[in-house]
C-alpha cells in the first residue's frame, strides 16, 4: 500500500488532512519539493491552500504553517509536543553528528547543553566579544580595501575569525587557515546532507546496513567523510585551547573560560572531568557550525541591499556622521543612538530570511488543528519568508528593502527569522533584559551595523571605490543574469 494512504487511514473519523498539492502514486508531493528559490513555491501553496498547507513525501507528513496566529499556537502554546527534531540517518547514524544541540530531542541533555550556551554566552563573553568585533571589523576593512570585490571572500573569512576567536580565542591566517578550511568543508558537506529529499537513506533508514562498496552506496563514503569532518571540527581547535592553557599563553575566549571554572568538575553539568570537556567540545562545536553560515549569509544579504539601495545607504551614512562624526569608528555604546541602523538590521532579516522555511520540528504525537488531523512524526515548518512578507503585517511595500518601516510605532520585530519556541536561537541567548538585544541579535545585528557602519564609514575614507565596484560586480557586468538570486 502506499505509504501516505497509510496516513490517510489514521485520520479520525469526522477530521480530515490539512489541504495541499495533489500527491502523486506511491511517491506522494516528492515532485512538488522545490529545488530553487523555495520560499516562491511555499508562497504559491499559501495563497492556493491557505493557512495551512500539508504535504506528504513517501508516506512522511509536512505541514507548513502560514498564518501568526497558528504559528504561535503550535510552537509557543503547544511546544511541548511541537518541538522535536527528525533524526536524520545520515547525519547522526552514519554522519555521527548526534552530539550537536540543534538536532537533539528536547530531553534533559538538550536542555543542559541550551542552558549552559545561555549562561555563557550573554554573561561571560559579551564583553570580550565586542573586543573581538571590533578588532574583525578593522581586518575586514583592511581586505575590502586592498581587494574590494573580494568582499564576499572577505565577509566569510571575518565571521569565521570572528566566531573562532571568541570560542576558541584563535587567531586566524588571513589565507588558507586550516580551522576555516575545516569548518567550510564541513558546511558545505552539511548544506549538500541536509537537502530535503537529498539522500533516499533518509526516507529508508533500513538502506544503512548496505555494505559500502554496494552499488548505489556512494552516500556512505560522503557520510564518512561528514563524520571526519565534523569529528576534526569539534576536537582539533578544543584540543588547541587545552594546550594553550596549559602552555599559559590561551587567549580568554568561551571554551578557556568553561575549561578554567574552578571545581568545574563539580558544576552541576558534569559528572566528571571527561565528560565535562565533551559537553564543552559539543558546545563549542556546534557555535563553529551554527555560528558561521548564518551569519555570513545574513551580511551577504546586507551588501546586496546596500548595492540594490543607495538610498538606503545614504541615509544610514548620514546618521552615522551625525551621531558618531567623522574622527572615529563606531562602537556598541553608540547602537542605542542609531535608530535608523538598528531598523536597518531589522530589516536585513526580513527582507531575506537566511532560512526562508526556518529549521524543521517534528510533531511528537497525533495533534488536531481546527478541523484538520496532523499526523504524529510531521516535520512542521513556519513559512518565515511568507510571514515576514504579509503585506497586512509590514505595509504594501513589503519586496522593497525600507528600513524606515521599522522606525514606526508597532511594528512587530523580525524574531521569527531566528526559529520558533522552545527551538528559537533568542531564546538561547537570553532575552536578558539588560541587555537590550542578545548575544545571537548580536551576531546577527551588529555583525550588520558593524559591516554597515564601516562600510559606510568607508565611504568617508576613501573607499567610496569599493561600493561602485561591488556595485559593478553585480550591476554592469551580469546584474540581470544575478538579480534572480535575491530578488523576488
Ligand atoms: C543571523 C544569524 C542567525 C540566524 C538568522 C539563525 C537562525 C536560526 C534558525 C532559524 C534556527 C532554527 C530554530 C528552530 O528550530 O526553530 C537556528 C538554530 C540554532 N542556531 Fe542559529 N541563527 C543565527 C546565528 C547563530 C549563532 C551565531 C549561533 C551560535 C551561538 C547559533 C546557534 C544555533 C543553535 C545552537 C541552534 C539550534 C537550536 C535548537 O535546536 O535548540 N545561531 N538558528
């Protein structure tokens, strides 16, 4: 029988399945799964199905939720059966990437590792983080500098600086770093595994028993190679502080702090030595991994709407001038003066949500929503790009890159680009109250504002070149041919 008709004699009587594409024999809406520009399709399914919009791929339930309301229905009100992840068979079986918190159940451990990140990250390191912002930012200059249409190269090089400087207190070569090169290899192995509908063994757990050199097989090898990488990313920069500390030359970063607590041993998060440093080398390596990618691409968003909006960036610029002057750069204490740049990292994140579907949670037992059955094992997706989209929410004008939306009274903060519930990454970094964005907005925000500010500033010293000619690199040569990437 057909794996989602299987679905379909679950349904109570009286309840019926959320609407959706039609599904195909045996296959399901495998076909309808987009490959490019997603955020379209799933768009395109709201207005035709509504609210809520299922799908069903060999059997395996999807639901994509497009409305606020029922967004924050099932992820805050109902989180506690809507906040598991799906457990991939290459990524944790064969791929041994378990020890990450971002695919954890919501059990005790994952709880610890949250909790732990939270409190070490906004409490301990905010101060040597901006330290660490600051001192990136002026390297990141200096290369926009000397190669300005090297920027995307250069954007990607100060996060991963960045990120493996304040975890690790490690200073990066400016080429070929071998940490980077790592963790970009990682990443990208990661992005390929991930793909929905990538790898039949996903779908067909049973398929992890082939023997390697079975024809068909060739998922194992790129498993293996997954479980190299992500094992090298995690133990070899750890392994780095370790000796460090030991020689007394570590840098203070968030692993040497974690490793120096004294009795650490007895912190409630450890039972022992041993285990201690493997809760810190997952920790550790899960902000190289979830730290690095997400940030870059929320830049990279930043320069292209830097480049598709002069505007913009002129009246950011002159804001700059106005409150900072032309004799310094700007720092942290100047962000609550900025309001027009603070709108504007708003705005980068809605404008172009890094994950335009977020990141999956698996529902973790038969639910009812309204009328409709959902199926317990469904992946559940709030449509973020949609949602930050709603012309009802943030005015007619919603396709344009307008910061000054988000200068307005009312208008509701992008947060949801950063996840749903109890999964949310703001959650994580603690909304603390002190401190008025967290460590995460941090990254996000003024991993933004510290671009947009020296980029801006830039303008003011001498490097006016580098915007005309990033502007080149996508305008005159083969804007046209580019323009479909990031604009809908
Ligand atoms: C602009 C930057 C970032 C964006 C837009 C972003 C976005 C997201 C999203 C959408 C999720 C999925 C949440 C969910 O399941 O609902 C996520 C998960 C996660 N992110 Fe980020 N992220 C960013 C930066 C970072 C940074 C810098 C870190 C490192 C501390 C980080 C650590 C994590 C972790 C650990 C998870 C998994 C949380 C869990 O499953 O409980 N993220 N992120």
């Amino acid at each position: 029988m057909p794996y989602y008709l299987q679905v379909l004699f679950n349904v109570p009587k009286g309840l019926k399945l959320p609407p959706g594409p039609p599904r195909r024999f045996l296959v399901g809406n495998l076909k309808d799964l987009p490959r490019h520009k997603e955020w379209e399709t799933y768009d395109q399914w709201r207005k035709n199905f509504g609210d809520l919009v299922y799908l069903n791929i060999f059997g395996k339930s999807l639901l994509f939720l497009n409305s606020p309301k029922l967004v924050s229905e099932v992820f805050d009100t109902r989180g506690a059966i809507y906040s598991e992840r799906f457990q991939s068979t290459m990524l944790s079986d064969l791929g041994g990437f378990n020890w990450s918190l971002a695919l954890m159940q919501p059990n005790e451990i994952w709880r610890q590792h949250r909790s732990i990140l939270q409190k070490h990250l906004s409490k301990i390191s905010m101060v040597q983080h901006q330290v660490t912002l600051g001192k990136c930012s002026k390297t990141l200059l200096a290369l926009l500098y000397r190669e300005p249409l090297g920027f995307l190269k250069h954007t990607r090089h100060l996060i991963g600086a960045m990120v493996l400087e304040s975890t690790y207190g490690l200073s990066i070569k400016t080429e070929n770093d071998p940490y980077i090169e790592v963790g970009e290899k990682a990443l990208e192995l990661f992005a390929d595994i991930s793909t929905p509908g990538a790898y039949l063994v996903d779908i067909f757990p049973f398929m992890k028993y082939v023997p390697a050199w079975f024809p068909g097989a060739a998922f194992k090898q790129k498993a293996s190679e997954l479980n190299f990488y992500f094992t090298t990313m995690k133990n070899t920069p750890f392994a780095a502080v370790k000796a460090a500390l030991k020689a007394g030359n570590a840098s203070p970063s968030f692993v040497s702090n974690l490793l120096e607590i004294e009795n650490f041993e007895k912190d409630s998060f450890s039972q022992n030595r041993e285990t201690g440093e493997e809760l810190i080398k997952s920790i550790s390596g899960v902000i190289y991994l979830a730290g690095i990618d997400t940030v870059e691409a929320t830049i990279q968003v930043f320069f292209i709407a830097m480049i598709l909006y002069p505007d913009v960036q002129k009246a950011a610029q002159e804001e700059l001038e106005k409150v900072v002057g032309l004799n310094s750069l700007p720092t942290f204490k100047d962000r609550p003066n900025l309001p027009y740049i603070n709108a504007l990292c708003k705005e980068v994140l809605r404008w172009h949500p890094i994950t335009p579907a977020g990141f999956p949670h698996m529902l973790k037992q038969d639910d009812v929503i309204g009328k409709y059955f959902v199926p317990k094992g469904t992946l559940v997706m709030g449509n973020t790009w949609s949602l930050l989209h709603s012309e009802e929410v943030y005015g007619s004008d919603v396709h344009v890159f307008n910061p000054a939306r988000f200068l307005k009274e009312g208008i509701k903060d992008p947060d949801i680009a950063f996840g749903y519930g109890r999964r949310s990454v703001e959650l994580i970094t603690g909304a603390d109250e002190a401190i008025p964005m967290s460590y995460h907005s941090e990254n996000a925000c003024s991993h933004s504002s510290s671009g947009a500010i020296n980029q801006l500033r830039s303008l003011k010293t001498g490097v006016l070149i580098f915007n005309v000619k990033a502007a080149q690199y996508l305008d005159v040569k083969d804007y046209d041919n580019h323009k479909h990437l990031f604009v809908h």
